[in-house]
C-alpha cells in the first residue's frame, strides 16, 4: 500500500543532485476527457514544465501509451525527453529510436485495425485510436451494458491473433490496448532512460496514474514512485490523489529548486 507523499519525499527530491523526471500524461499531467481527441494539456502544467526544464540537472521524460507524434504534439513542450508507445519509441532530442522488433509487426496491427473498425459500427459512443505500433480501443463513452457486449465482441475478434502470439493485450483506464508480442513495456523504457543519462548519483522520480504505469513503479524501487489516484494495489511507494495535486508538486518543485539554486 502507497504512503501519501510528503514533505520528506519533497525535500528529497529538492535537494537531489540530479533528478530525472519521468511522467505519464493522460490522468497525470493532464485530466481525462470523454473522447481521447477532446483532451486538453493545461496551460499551467505546460507552464511549469518549461520552468522545471530550465533549471540546472533535471531532465524530464515524458512516458506514455500514446504514440510518439501525439503525446508530443499535446504535451507541446520542446526539449523534453517523449516516449510513445509504453517506450517503444522514444525521442531523446539528439536520437530517435523505436523498438526493432516492433516494425514486424505493423501489418498485423494494419489488419486488426481494419477488423475494428468493422466492428465499431456497432459501437458509435466507442473510437479507435492508431498509435501506428499499436492501437487502443477507447469506450469511456459507452453505458455498462454497452460495454459488456464490446468487450465480449472485442475477445473474439482479437483472439487468433493472441493465440498466435503476434499481438498483447492490457487494459487500462477505459481504454483496451493492443500491442505488438515484443517483450517491452515502461518499465524497459524507465531502466534504458537511466542507463543512458550518466550523472551520478541520480534520483529517478516516476509519477502514473494507470496499470501501465505499473512496470515502471516495479523497475525503480530504488526511486521515488508515485500512484495518481490510488494508493492500493499499486507497487509505487507514495501516492497523490490526482492531476492537481501533481501539478501542485511539480511546481513546489520548481520554486524550491530555482531558490536553492539561484
């Protein structure tokens, strides 16, 4: 069970060295919309990221199910660290890498993409979102009944195809994902951020929202790992209760740093 972060864990991170930032976006840095397309960044997150990215060691990542053109294009600030896909693909500014397994199997994502969108015809309120290396199938729109009958029409169209063990599912918050069968999540993208940022000694700061986020809080146990809106049945250490509260924490962070420092 997560403890409630406090001003310990604050001044911890305050007084660190050097600190990396990794964030999810959607239900962390930015609240949940009924319809994935109608989400909106705030404009004071947006602000205090840019304030947070001038200051001397931090480097902030952020890492998230969306793909690696949208999470940037939403997010809209130049010069962070962008992971799309659960990490397999990641721009660092000076690379851009996707995972190589993950090209194999685009025309599998093509085809199921095409077997979906059949499908939703009989779903309206539900939409699908290509992520180029994966697709997700959002229904926070749909009533409960509505979903039931969509997830049971959702199993049995995608079943050969993880039975044949060319795509992997996960689930999260009102959104089903499909992914390529390569072996690569956040926690793979958290531990090959670090390995590839050579100051020392470093203080990796993860903060999500959704079971996705999961793989990451299990990767950093020496880190501070922080759960939005939860704080069972979660492997991360702290918890806040939501988007606000991180938002109230990032710029905390921001003042004290730029006043220890200035």
């Amino acid at each position: 069970m997560a403890r409630k972060l406090g001003a310990v864990q604050i001044a911890k991170i305050v007084r660190s060295p050097f600190v990396s930032l990794m964030l999810d976006c959607d239900g962390t840095l930015a609240p949940f919309a009924r319809h994935y397309l109608h989400a909106v960044f705030p404009k004071k997150t947006r602000k205090v990221l840019e304030g947070i990215k001038r200051l001397k060691n931090i480097k902030i990542a952020i890492i998230s199910g969306r793909s690696l053109s949208s999470v940037q294009r939403f997010v809209g600030v130049r010069g962070l660290i962008y992971a799309g896909n659960h990490g397999l693909e990641i721009s660092t500014g000076a690379e851009r890498r996707s995972h190589p397994k993950a090209e194999k199997y685009l025309k599998v994502i093509s085809e199921l993409k095409g077997i979906l969108k059949a499908l939703l015809e009989y779903f309206p309120d539900a939409c699908l979102e290509d992520k180029h290396f994966g697709l997700s199938l959002h229904y926070r729109m749909l009533a409960p009944a509505a979903e039931k009958k969509l997830f049971f029409a959702f199993k049995s169209a995608v079943r050969p195809f993880v039975k044949g063990r060319k795509i992997k599912l996960l689930r999260g918050s009102k959104v089903l994902e499909i992914r390529p069968f390569v072996h690569w999540n956040k926690g793979h993208a958290v531990r090959w951020l670090l390995r590839n940022d050579s100051r020392e000694p470093i203080l990796p700061v993860f903060i999500g929202d959704d079971i996705t986020d999961e793989d990451a809080f299990k990767a950093l146990r020496h880190g501070i790992t922080i759960c939005v809106g939860r704080s069972k049945n979660t492997h991360a250490r702290f918890y806040l209760k939501s988007h606000l509260e991180v938002y109230r924490l990032l710029e905390a962070f921001y003042r004290a740093r730029r006043q220890s420092i200035g």
